[in-house]
C-alpha cells in the first residue's frame, strides 16, 4: 500500500474549503495538512467558481520543501489565459465544480504522477465545465 498524499486545500470560499477539507480528513489515502504544514504538501487542491486571479494567487505561492506541489482545481470555468498561466504554475487537472469527493480523491492521489491530464484542446480553447459535471457524491 502506497503512502497517503500529503494536500493543502485553498479556496477564496471558506465554507467550501472546510466542507471539502472535513470531509477528505475521513480519507485514509489523503493525509490534509494544517496551514503551517502547507510547505510538504505533496498536492494542492484549490477550489473556485472560476480561475481567477485569487485561484491563480494560491497557486503561485505554493512552494514548498520539495519544490511546487501539484495542483488540482475544482472550478466551473477556466479561461484559456489563465488555464495557461495555471499549467506554468503546476496545475496538473481540472474537475468541475460538482465533481463528487471519489473523483477529487482520485485526482489528487493522481497527482503524483505529475502528468498534466488536459487536453491539447483544452489548453487551447479553455475549459467551460459548466456542461461536463460529473457524477455529484462520495
């Protein structure tokens, strides 16, 4: 059995972030960190409506002990500019917003493969999520 990921979880929208955060805590394959642990988070998730501009803020100040962690977003849209910008960062999936907790899960743990798992196409067109919602539960 593989060791848990490590994850720090952002989001602008605190009642998001403790709802996604309580509930990962009761994931033995995810090991969440305290704020003053972020720094060995192997996986960052960050939750937005959008990529905006704070999303990509979180995603820029994640540095820590072993270099960049890897970044999932759950988002509803990603404009291509700044779906760009996010790969530069190291963002390595994206998911819709309703995506349930089994598939964030999934995610995350697959995150440490460090392959980025969009499209050519998304790159390049952006992401419209609202009409790719997958399953809501987990």
């Amino acid at each position: 059995m593989t060791s848990p990921v490590t994850v720090a979880v952002k989001s602008g929208d605190l009642r998001l972030a403790c709802a996604i955060s309580t509930a990962l805590r009761a994931r033995p394959r995810v090991c969440l960190l305290r704020p003053e642990q972020e720094a060995r988070a192997q996986a960052l998730l960050v939750l937005a409506t959008e990529l905006d501009e704070q999303a990509l803020a979180f995603m820029r100040g994640a540095c820590g002990d072993h270099g960049r962690p890897r970044i999932v977003l759950v988002a509803q849209y990603v404009g291509r500019d700044r779906l760009l910008r996010a790969v530069r960062h190291g963002l390595v999936d994206v998911l819709p917003r309703r995506t349930g907790l089994d598939h964030i899960e999934l995610a995350l743990l697959r995150s440490r493969e460090g392959r980025t798992r969009l499209s050519d196409s998304a790159l390049a067109d952006g992401l419209d999520l609202r009409h790719r919602v997958q399953a809501v539960g987990g």
